[in-house]
C-alpha cells in the first residue's frame, strides 16, 4: 500500500467518490465528516497527505488547518500535506487556501487527474497504472489508467 490518506468532507457522496479515486491509487482511506474530526484524526494518525474540504459546517477546512497547522509547529512534528477541496472555482480561491496553510488546492466535483496531479505536486506519489474502473453497484462509470 502507498499510505494512508485522511479525506475531510461533510458531504457523503464527495467523500466517497474521493476515497475510491485515492483507493484505485493505492492508498488506504480514512474519512471523516467535519474539520473537528480532522484535528483529531491528524493528531492520532500518520497520514501521507489529507484531502480537506474548504467549506464545512462547525470547523471548516481552514480553520482545521489552521490547527493541524499549530499542533505540528508545537510538536516540530513533519507537516502532512493538504490538499484543498472546494466546490468554488473564483479567481484567487486557490491563493487564498495557500495562503491559510493548504498545500495544493483543487475543485469539485473530484476527477482523477486533478486528483492525481495534486498529489504528485504535494509530493505523494500514485501509481497510474494502478487505477481501475471505477463501480458504482455492477455498472462501471469510467475507465481511468
């Protein structure tokens, strides 16, 4: 396996289409649904990078940065990577989750290159040829790889 990647997201269908795109990569997926979630995730885990949605309810994705952010400064732990997920796509968006602590930055709805490319830039490998059609039930969606 290629590591465990942590995927924050409130909305299920968006969660579970980013982990089966990371799980056709290789990696181990661990998700949860708020940026409260995350920070304790991160804190009890050893992730190679995190999937972030920006917009959350209670703790959204850059304040949950913010404090995994923090909490790696205090621990002089290494920094995880994080990538930004957003479903908005105005000019200086991904400027502005660079700015407050995310590595990469990329829009929904989630699609395998902009997954992938994303990925690679933060330093995390994945395994092109690895990826495989992607099912929904029995029927597939698209052949990737």
């Amino acid at each position: 396996m290629a590591g465990v990647i942590l995927v924050v997201d409130d909305e299920i269908l968006s969660r579970l289409c980013t982990q089966r795109i990371l799980e056709s990569f290789g990696f181990q997926v661990r998700s949860v649904e708020d940026g409260r979630l995350a920070v304790e995730a991160e804190a009890d885990g050893d992730y190679v990078a995190i999937v972030m949605d920006c917009q959350m309810p209670r703790l959204d994705g850059f304040q949950a940065t913010a404090a995994i952010r923090r909490r790696q400064e205090r621990s002089r732990t290494q920094r995880t990577p994080i990538i930004g997920l957003s479903a908005r796509a105005m000019d200086g968006d991904r400027e502005t989750a660079l700015a407050k602590g995310m590595d990469e930055y990329i829009t929904k709805p989630v699609r395998v290159p902009k997954l992938q490319a994303a990925l690679e830039q933060v330093g995390v490998g994945t395994h092109a040829g690895a990826v495989r059609a992607l099912e929904v039930g029995n029927a597939p969606v698209r052949r990737f790889g």
